[in-house]
C-alpha cells in the first residue's frame, strides 16, 4: 500500500526525468560524435606539397609578318547545276537569269492535230526572295524559248556565266507574270506549242525565264528540278476517244547563269569567295621557316582576314568558310574543285562579321612538323549555300598595313 502511495506520488515528476535522461543520452552522442571527428582529423595523412622550381611547360607567341605570307584569288568554271533553287533577278551585285530544258515530246503528242490540245502549261513553284530583310521587291517574269541553228546544246554540269552566251539565240517571248512568293505560278504555252513544239525543223534548247526591263532590283527564287517542287510542263488533250488525258514532261536541265557587274579582277588582287563566280581564296604562310623545331607543339594559330564591305554581298545569309589543303605550289596552273576537295577546318560567317578568324593549329601543325608539305590551304563556299553571294577580304598587298591578313601561333614546348 506504502509502494502505490509512493508511485502516485512520484508519478507526476517521472515524466520530466525521463525527458531530461533522453536530453543527457542525445547529448552525450552528440558528444561523442564530436570528440571521434577531432581525434580522426588529428591522424588524417597531410597532402605533400611538391615545390616546383620552374614550370613544366613555356609557351611563346609568334606572330607571322605579311612577307611570310602569300594570297591570291583563283577564278574557275563555276558549277551550281545541282543546286536546289534558281534565281531570276537582278541587283547591284549580278544580273541572273535561268535556263530550263524539258523532256521532248512522245507519242502521241509529237503527232497530235493541234485541235485536240486543250492547254499546255509550265507550271513553277517559287520560294522566297533572295534577300529577306528588304522591302519586297516588285518583279515580273518573261518566259521565252530559244531557237537557233547549229549551237551547242547547253547542260546544268557544264554550262555557266563564263561561257554561255544567250544573245546567240534567237528569243521568242510567250508569257510574263509577277513573281510572287511561295506560290505556284502557271504559264500558258498553248501559243508555244502549237506553233513551234511539233516543229522538228527547228532545234530546241529549251526556255530562258528572266525578269523585264523596269523591275524592281531584286532576286526570287524559284525550285529546281532537284527539289520535290521541280519545273515541269503539263498538258492536257482529247484522246482518241474524246476523254481529256494530261502528260507531264519533265524538267531535265536547269541551271542559272550569274553575271557578276563588279569588276572582281583588281590590283592589288582582293581576296574573293564565291561559288556563283567559282573564286576561291588561296592562301599561303611559310611558318615552317620561322618554326624550325618539328616537335614544338602548336597549341592555337589565328588567321584574321578583314572584310571589304565594298566588294562583299551576303544576301544577310551565313556562310561556311571551308579549308583545304592545297597539293601543289603551281596555283595557276592547279585544277582545284571543292566538289572533289575534302576539308580540314570550317568557320561561320555571318553578315554582321567584319572580321573573319580563321582557327587553325591542326594545319599549321602539320606544316612545322613537315608530316604535310606546305602548299598552302583554300578557302571555299559550297555551291550547296547561298551562290550568289560573294564574300571579300583585303589583301597582304593591300595599301593600308591594318586591314591586311594577320596570324598568330601559340607554341607550346616542356622545360
């Protein structure tokens, strides 16, 4: 009885014991937690310290003066048959015209009565125009096909500005119509093929498509017959039994002809890249005699070509500058073609650059090391891109020393 009595009697004060036991319990781990850290962070192994009386690499910086360096420009047969649009149009940077060759005609319509044709038509899809961020330009298409005698048929593979002549054919003009924008525009040949198609006495090479005298300066794009929007002619006629029957011929050659207005061909000669023109840039830099040890390692080389604004038209499109290596000292007489060139460096060029900066430690690498024979490097558009753009760059020969090429390497060597 005395026990129950003291039970309650203590009861009220049990709880606040066993709170203050648990409190001392978690202070004592906290303790020994503590006290375990401090004794293991007192016989942690220190990290050596290695002194160092020098460093283990230098590096030096060698700039490469203009009279080490040679460039030019190389103007080829240009090459954009397989391109993807063509341009009609004309601007302050080049007149464009294309010309299309269509399939000929099969039976029956090579033997067809012209009554029972209902229409013929060329039929066009357009993209945009070649500069976008202008006021749209106002244009007008003309269609004409072209008649002569005894000419050369010309081909997308073979034909350019350099050596097709148009004034050698005689033109016949059939339709004009405005250009317009992501459309797809219809030309009536009906007139063309009744009086001229069936006409086996005369030679067909196929159609010009330009712009009229009084146009707006501008350039439009139209789909080649590479694209799933290609050129094509449809035509529709009564069958021997009456019913409308149509027949498509096929767009088998498209090529546009670029006919640059600036003279290109200066002195000193500028620095040019075009694929529209087929110029290439052509650049030397005899590092291998002012880097005679073949083992210095090149950790960075800079090539900076300045822009001449007034010889490069950009179209406000980027670019892709590629670089080849060159296989021959005697550049005039070298047979260079991207088509055929692989490429060991690209840089992007945009139209807001005035300065394009070429990184290239990987090519000036071989040439001091004398793994690759130093021939110099080429400098490319693909006919892929925006053809009739052109970009410039001021010469070593240029008059003013701030605006001419400039390199810097960056070797690396161990001490």
């Amino acid at each position: 009885m005395k026990s129950l009595t003291l039970w309650k009697a203590c009861k009220p004060y049990s709880g606040h014991v066993w709170s203050l036991f648990r409190y001392v319990k978690f202070d004592f781990r906290r303790s020994a937690i503590v006290l375990s850290f401090l004794f293991l962070l007192s016989c942690s192994e220190k990290n050596p310290i290695l002194p160092l009386d020098k460093n283990p690499v230098s590096f030096d910086t060698v700039s490469v003066s203009v009279d080490l360096m040679i460039d030019t420009t190389i103007f080829a047969e240009p090459s954009v048959g397989s391109n993807s649009y063509l341009i009609v149009g004309e601007d302050d940077n080049l007149k464009a015209y294309s010309l299309l060759l269509f399939s000929d005609l099969t039976a029956p319509l090579d033997t067809l009565d012209i009554e029972r044709v209902l229409s013929c038509e060329m039929i066009l899809q357009t993209g945009g125009y070649l500069r976008a961020d202008t006021i749209t330009p106002n244009l007008t298409m003309a269609v004409a096909s072209l008649e002569g005698d005894g000419l050369e048929t010309w081909t997308e593979d073979s034909t350019n500005g350099n050596n097709f002549d148009l004034s050698q054919y005689t033109q016949t003009e059939w339709e004009t119509v405005p250009f317009a924008a992501s459309d797809t525009i219809y030309l009536d040949l009906k007139d063309y093929f009744e009086a001229f198609w069936q006409d086996t006495s005369l030679s067909n090479y196929g159609f010009v498509i330009s712009t009229i005298p009084g146009s707006d300066p501008g350039l439009g794009i139209i789909y080649s017959g590479e694209t799933n929007y290609y050129p094509r002619i449809t035509i529709l006629y009564l069958d021997d039994v009456g019913d409308t029957t149509s027949a498509t011929l096929a767009c088998i050659e498209d090529v546009t002809i670029t006919e640059f207005k600036n003279n290109l061909v200066t002195t000193p000669q500028a620095l040019l890249i075009s694929s529209g023109k087929a110029a290439y840039t052509f650049v030397k830099f005899r590092v291998d005699e002012i880097i005679t040890d073949k083992n210095l390692f090149i950790a960075g080389a800079n090539l900076d070509l300045h822009v001449n604004p007034d010889l490069t038209e950009d179209y406000g499109n980027s670019y892709t500058v590629y670089i080849s290596l060159l296989d021959s000292t005697q550049w005039d007489e070298l047979a260079f073609s991207p088509s055929s060139s692989s490429y060991i460096a690209s840089r992007s060029y945009t139209s807001d650059d005035s300065l394009l900066t070429l990184k290239i430690p990987n090519t000036v690498q071989l040439f001091t090391s004398g793994y690759n024979g130093n021939f110099g490097i080429a400098l490319w558009i693909s006919p892929a891109g925006v053809y009739p753009g052109l970009l410039g760059f001021y010469p070593t020969e240029d008059p003013e020393p701030a605006r001419r090429p400039a390199m810097k390497i960056l070797t690396m060597q161990e001490e």
